[in-house]
C-alpha cells in the first residue's frame, strides 16, 4: 500500500492534502538552483531509465524534489522515510502522485510501520538506494542479501549513516559501493553547520515560543552540527555553554569563545540543553537530577538515543503534554524538565520543523544527485565499501550553485597552476 492509499484512508479530503504538498514542493524548487539545472540535464539524457532507486530519507518538500528529480531522468523511485516522525504527509501523498514515483512514508508510524514501509521499498528491487542514516542498507544486508549482486551501489546522506557504514566496512560487511556524500565540503561545511544551527534553533524557538536572549545553551558536541549550533545561539545573544570528548574539539570551542564544561557541570547552568554528537547517554540520570526548573531538553542527533529518556521517565513522578511538541517531565521536587519532539531531531520531528533551510539541502541534494549518476555511469569503477564523493563532482555541484547566485570568482592562470604543482621552487 503507498502512502496515498494509507495517509488518504485517514483524511476527508485527499486531493486537497496533495495540493497543499505539491504546492510545498514548487515553492522549494524554486529555490533550487542546483537540483533545476541537474532535472533538465536527466530529463535530455535520461541517465537513470532502467535503474529501480530505493530511498529512505525524510520524506518533506526539498527530499521530494531530489526524488522527483531522479525519476524524470528516467529511474522508477520507491521512497519512504528514515524518522518515523519527520514526514510530511502532504508531501508524500503529492510525491506518490508524481509518475515512476511511489512513497510509503507516513509521519507518526511505530517501529512495525517504520520497517514494513522500508521492506514495501525493499520489494521494488533497487540498482541504487539512497539513505539517510543507513537503515535501507543495513536491512538490504540483513534480510536480503540476494538483492546485493544487482545493486550497483548507494549514497548515504549523515554523519551517523557514514560512520555505520564504516563500521560495516571494517568488520567486512559492507557488500556494495557506497559514496559518503555527507562527508564532502559541498555537504557538510553548509548543511551540518548552516542547515542544522538555523534550523535545529528556529524549530525550538517555534516549537516553545520562547526566546534565546539572555539564555545559557548547553551544546554538546562541538563537532559540524554543534559548531553550527553554537554560533546560531551566540548569535542570538544566548549564553553558550559546550560540552566536548574530544581535546581538539573542546579546545576549538574554547579558543572560539564558548565556555567549555563537562556535562554534569554544565547540566545545572543549562537553560536549554540541545544535543549533537551522534552519540548515545549524552544526557543522563545523573544531569537530570542536577537541572533547573523548565528547562528544554532537544537533540538534533540523527538517532534519538542522546537524551536518555528511560532515566528522565523513572525520575519523573508525572508526564504530560505541555505545548504542542513539548512533553514535561515533572520530578518529585517539583521541577519540569521539557523534552522536545520526543529526542529525535528537532528540526524535523518537531511538529514545526521543517528541516534545513532550501537552498541548503539544494546543495546536499546535488551531491546525492550527482553520485546516483556516477554510479550509474562508472559503477564499476568502484568497489564494495565506503568511497569519498570524486572532488570534481563537488566542484562541480559548487559552480552551478555560484553561477546561480551570479558569484563570478578567479582561475589559476597556467603559471600558477605550473607553481602550486611544483616543489623546486624555494626562496
Ligand atoms: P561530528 O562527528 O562532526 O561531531 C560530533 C561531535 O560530538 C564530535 O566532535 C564528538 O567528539 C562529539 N561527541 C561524541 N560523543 C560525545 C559526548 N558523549 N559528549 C560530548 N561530545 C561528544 O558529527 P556531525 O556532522 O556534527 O553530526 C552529529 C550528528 O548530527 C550525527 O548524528 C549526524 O547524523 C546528525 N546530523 C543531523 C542533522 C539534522 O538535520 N539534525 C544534519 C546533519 C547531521
């Protein structure tokens, strides 16, 4: 069943729900430069005709153009969506409706519904999947290994994902090619850093109503995504506050002018704690029992095991619905500790997040675009295992964007080139 026949069971008025996202969807592309320019070459070239492409990302407005994007260059998309609650159910009925297209996800669905729709694209077969967080890949080599011969090869859209996937291909686990498209400069420099500060922060300030002045911000990890964070914040005249493991990153962080304490310091100065390490427990027992009243607790992690909330629930006495999006844990003593979109990352599964800004995912969207070409281009080329994206299409992607934003920029002349490429010369 795709996610027309399933959402549309549930609403009155399905056409309207298809409108509503497809009109998402063209305000989107509109500021999509990259993706535009990258549709009208697939749609002449029809690069992907034959290919079956499986994806689970989250399926919201910007997501829905790169799909549509593969499928008008000829490929059959099967989609569904790698959170169970960053779906836009209008997108994803408009999705649905878009020819060789079919989406299976559904916002709100539980573990069962969450991995039954990756098995409904599983069954299309893919030659290429595209994910985010590394869910299809796994359970492709999990439970259908026999697809693998005939999967060309697959791109990973974040940091989690790639950093599974490594761990796949270290154990020698990792049975077809797959490109880090997280970890190029097009990718991480903007959406980690740009795409998650603006709307990790935009997503909590709508989501309560409250403001950042004045505020101390505990961010931990100050690592792409926290860096990002961090800025934003200090931007907007909170107190920053960043929680660190690794030396290098904590001391970066104090050089840029955030003070830098361990979290069971830093968990009772906190008025808002987001976390971003990709890591699990960063939040814990111990830090809840020392935090002040309302607080807010918010992760923008992939997975939403930052924040422990078995320990919060067995400290809580009472739990209930505070705002829309904002669930309040009550202590014995009294005091409200607010958890937002249940742990799992707030700029999407916030029932306001929309994710990062356009023109952001534009650039990462690119990326993916350009991989799923390569792969069916030079699929041979490349072995079972993780592989950095080829810098030429990075570059590539980057000078559609800066001739889109009309950013005219200089050239190495021949001598330059001759003189960076050379190690005779000295003083
Ligand atoms: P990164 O690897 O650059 O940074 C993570 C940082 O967290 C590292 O510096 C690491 O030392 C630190 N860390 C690990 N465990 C820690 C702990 N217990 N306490 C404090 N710090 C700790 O990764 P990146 O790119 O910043 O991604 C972080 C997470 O955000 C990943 O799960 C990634 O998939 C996700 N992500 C989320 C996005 C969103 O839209 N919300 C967008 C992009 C990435």
């Amino acid at each position: 069943m795709s996610s027309y026949e399933r959402v549309t069971a549930h609403v009155d008025d399905p056409e309207t729900l298809r409108e509503e996202g497809r009109r998402k969807m063209d305000w989107a592309l509109q500021h999509m430069p990259i993706l535009q320019s990258l549709r009208e070459e697939f749609a002449d070239e029809q690069p992907f005709a034959g290919e079956t492409i499986g994806m689970a990302m989250h399926v919201e407005a910007k997501t829905a153009i790169l799909v549509e994007t593969l499928a008008l260059g000829g490929a059959e998309v099967a989609v569904t969506g790698c959170n169970p609650l960053s779906t836009h159910d209008d997108v994803s009925v408009a999705l649905d409706d878009v020819e060789n297209v079919t989406s299976y996800a559904v916002r709100g669905v539980d573990d069962d519904g969450y991995y039954a729709a990756i098995e409904s694209v599983i069954d299309h077969e893919p030659t290429i999947t595209v994910d985010d967080g590394a869910d299809m890949v796994f359970r492709i080599h999990q439970e259908h290994p026999e697809l693998i011969d005939s999967i060309i090869g697959g791109a990973e859209e974040t940091t989690t994902g790639v950093h599974r996937l490594r761990a796949m291909d270290e154990d020698g686990e990792l049975d077809y090619p797959m490109f880090a498209v997280n970890d190029t400069p097009m990718k991480r420099l903007f959406d980690n850093v740009h795409g998650t500060g603006e709307s990790a922060l935009s997503a909590i300030a709508m989501t309560t109503n409250l403001s950042w002045a004045g505020k101390t911000v505990v961010v931990a990890g100050y690592g792409y995504c926290g860096k990002g964070v961090a800025k934003k914040a200090a931007g907007q005249d909170a107190n920053v506050v960043v929680c660190e493991v690794e030396p290098r990153k904590a001391l970066e962080a104090h050089m840029e002018g955030y003070d830098v304490l361990p979290m069971a310091e830093a968990a009772a100065e906190g008025d808002v704690f987001i976390t971003t390490t990709g890591n699990k427990d960063v939040i814990t027992r111990e830090h809840f029992e020392q935090m002040q009243d309302g607080v807010l607790l918010a992760n923008a992690g992939h997975f939403d095991v930052e924040i422990n909330l078995d320990d919060l629930d067995d400290l809580a006495v009472d739990r209930y619905e505070a705002r829309d999006g904002v669930e309040s844990f009550e202590m014995a003593d009294g005091r409200r500790l607010n958890v937002l979109a249940e742990g799992r990352l707030v700029n999407l599964a916030a029932p306001v997040g929309l994710g990062h800004p356009v023109e952001v995912m534009d650039q990462s969207f690119g990326i993916q675009a350009v991989c799923v070409r390569e792969l069916v281009e030079n699929g041979d080329a490349y072995d079972a295992g993780v592989h950095e994206v080829p810098d030429e299409l990075d570059k590539e992607v980057a000078e559609v964007k800066l001739a889109a934003e009309d950013v005219a920029f200089d050239s190495l002349s021949d001598e330059q080139r001759d003189y960076m490429d050379s190690w005779q010369h000295g003083t």
